[in-house]
C-alpha cells in the first residue's frame, strides 16, 4: 500500500475516507469559480467577533534550518534570556514579532 499511507499524531483522530459521491461533489466545487458559488446561507462574522481572536494552539509553521553569522554579544544576550527555551526559538520570536510589527 505504497504511497497511501495517512499521517497522524498521537491522539489524532483517523478521517474517514470521502465516498465517490462526496469526491464528485468536492471536484464540482473546486472547478467552480469563488464568485459561482453560493454563500448567502453563511452569515458574515463581524469584525468584533475577531477581535479576540488568536492562532489556535497547534499551529506550527514549518522550519526552514539555516546558517547565519550573529555579533556574540547578541547571541549571549539572547541565551542569557532564553526563559527555559532555546535561544534560537527567542531569536525567531523577536524576527516574527518585528515582521508583525512592519506588516501593519
């Protein structure tokens, strides 16, 4: 059964496989353009709904390794305040939370 293997982590519910009716319809609507498909039975959400909102807890993006060459002063500070976690995870938050900040 090369190639048909299902991914799961511990926990994980296994999904049940789509009937062919359900892979039709699924193919009908993904050849169909945004604009042709019917959404009026959806209500918007308002914006306050989402003004709470956060990325759920599971979300990990994937990780790209790299080499890069840091002052030794910056890499000491930032172990120095790793707060129980690696410094190169503290040395992404920092990137992640200034592209957040020039992205607005």
């Amino acid at each position: 059964m090369r190639g048909k293997r299902l991914h799961t982590s511990v926990g994980a519910t296994k999904r049940k496989p789509l009937s062919p009716v359900e892979r039709r319809q699924l193919a009908a609507l993904e050849a169909k353009a945004d604009e042709a498909i019917d959404t009026k039975d959806i209500p918007e959400a308002p914006a306050a709904n989402w003004r709470l909102a956060r990325r759920g807890d599971l979300y990990r993006p994937v990780k790209q390794p790299v080499t890069i060459r840091l002052d030794s002063d910056i890499v000491a500070w930032f172990k120095a305040r790793g707060r129980g976690r690696g410094y190169q995870t503290e040395i992404n938050s920092a990137l992640r939370k200034y592209v957040a900040g020039r992205n607005r």
